[in-house]
C-alpha cells in the first residue's frame, strides 16, 4: 500500500510540474511556432506571473512591501494580466527587430528581471525569496497525497483549457494571418495586414501564458527564489517545443510532457549512480543530455514528434 501511496505521490507531482510547463510550452508555441517571435526569454516572463501571484496572495511580512493576502484565483489573474503588461511593453519596444536581435534583446529583459529579483529585497525577498505562498484547496483536501492530485486536477483543466481556446484561436482567420506574416512579412503587409500589430497580439498572449505557468508552479512548490528562474528553465522550454513539434499545439504539450519526463530520469539516476561528492558536478550531465536528445530529434525528425504538417509548413 505504501509503494501504490508512493508512486501515485510521484506521477501526480511529475504531471503537476509538466502540467505548467506544457501552458508555458503553448505561449512560446504561440509566439514562435505560429508567428516567428525568437523569444529567448522566456525565464523572465515566467518570473513575473509567479512572483505576481505570490506577492498578491502571500500574508503580509514585516520588511516587504507587498503581501496582499488575496485569494489565489485573484492573483493567478493579477499574474497574467501584469505579465501581458509587460508583453505589451516589451513587444512594444523590440518586435521591431528581427531574429537574433529580438533574441538578443528578450534574453537581457529576463536576465535583467532576474538580477531585479535577486536585490530587491523589500519587495521580492532577493536571493531569500518569497515563503508560506497558498496552496488553493488545501482546506478542503488538506496536505499530502489528496492535496497535489486535487491540484493536478486543477492543473490539467486549465491546461486543456488553454489548449482549447488556442486551438480556436490558430484555426480563425487571426491564427491563418500569424502563418502568413511568419511565411512573408511582406506579402501579408501587401494585402492589408498590419503584421506589427498581430505580432504584438500574439507576443501578449504568449506571455500572459507563461504568466500563468509560472504562477501555477509558484502555488504548488510554495516558495519561490530569484535561481528558480535562471536560463536554464527557458532552454528546458525550447527543448520541450522543439522535441515536440513547433507549429503544432499537440507537439507543445507532447513534447513537456517527454522532455520534463527525460529531465527528471536523468536527475534520479545520476542521483543513483554517482557518488555524492560528485553530484554538484554531474548535474551539469542533464543539460548535456537535454542537448544530446534536441540534437538528435533534430537529426532524425527535424519537424519535431509532432510537428507542423507539411501543408503549412514554412
């Protein structure tokens, strides 16, 4: 019985965290799958959404300044619409640029975020980070094993709710106009359409996503700190959406779900096999490995598992 406790404990922990990690997946799908947006920092943006919804719904602590106590739905909304702002501001400014340059520009915004993180101590906590964030439900389930599958439930609506409406969004005409401008800018501007302003939206929309990944990990884990939200985490989304399939939302949410499943292997048996003194160094193992699979889905299926079918392909 306790072994079923245990693995069950397990798979509804590892489906909690791919669970944000495949909505996070789906905005940077949005941004790059459908309209070509070269956004490199996606670490930033999900930085924002959690720190947002933490600092609404945390109690207030003496020596920082937030600490709302708000319910939890209102500061999962309060995450995306503040990172939506900042989307709006920060594609406001740098759409413009093209390619390296807007990655480039969108890796400094987030390493930037993440350095503000770090030293503002009388609003994010700094390097000690924010504590005692809410966990929704746990009146009604308590703690434990009840608790995270509650939380995996609400996890997963979301996550097919967000798939849903994105679904909805790529198959109107608004969806075919972000194909086209990604396909030529150029041709679509001929025909009427104002590319930079359905690059913005999309750029928003994305971000409001990864908002919303980044507070739904924030509510799980319970504590947050400025090196949770180093660029490592936005390689590991690059690689869940290139693994899976860009252009494809299915591709999005397959290729969390395998990558976050390839990470967290490779952590246990390092964790297994080699000798604790040795760990600190191996862990930069998990990177390698992540590379070694992009570059070989790259060789063998460069589309992805599930990626864009040739008929809208670029």
């Amino acid at each position: 019985m306790e072994n079923i406790t245990g693995w069950l404990s397990y798979a509804s922990f590892f489906l909690v965290f791919a669970s944000a990690y495949a909505i996070i997946s789906l905005g940077l799908n949005l941004q790059w799958g459908f309209t070509g947006l070269f956004n490199v920092g996606v670490a930033g943006f999900v930085a924002i959404g959690a720190y947002t919804s933490a600092l609404l719904t945390t109690p207030q602590v003496a020596g920082r300044m937030a600490g709302f106590g708000l319910p939890v739905a209102v500061g999962v909304i309060g995450a995306m619409l503040l990172t939506g702002i900042v989307g709006l501001v920060v594609g406001a400014l740098a759409l413009r640029l093209r390619h390296d340059y807007l990655a480039i520009t969108t890796f400094g915004i987030a390493v930037t975020i993440q350095v503000l993180a770090n030293n503002l101590n009388s609003l994010t906590g700094g390097p000690f980070g924010v504590q005692f964030i809410p966990k929704p439900l746990q009146g009604w389930l308590g703690t434990g094993l009840a608790w995270t599958m509650g939380y995996l439930v609400l996890c997963l609506v979301l996550l097919a709710l967000v798939y849903r409406v994105l679904q909805s969004l790529v198959h109107s005409p608004w969806g075919r106009v972000l194909r086209a401008i990604r396909e030529d800018e150029d041709a679509a501007a001929s025909l009427g359409k104002r590319a930079f302003i359905f690059r913005l939206q999309s750029f928003v929309i994305g971000s409001m996503l990864m908002g919303l990944g980044g507070a739904l990990y924030a509510h799980f884990v319970g504590f947050i700190a400025p090196e949770d939200f180093l660029p490592i985490l936005t390689f590991q989304l690059w690689a869940m959406l290139i693994v899976g399939g860009s252009g494809n939302n299915r591709g999005a949410v397959l290729g969390a779900f395998v990558v976050w499943f390839f990470w967290t292997t490779a952590g246990d048996l390092m964790r297994e096999l080699i000798p604790q003194a040795q760990q600190a160094r191996a862990a930069a193992l998990q990177v390698v490995l992540i590379g070694a699979l992009i570059a070989t889905m790259l060789v063998l299926r460069p589309r992805g598992i599930l990626g864009e079918k040739l008929s809208t392909s670029r």
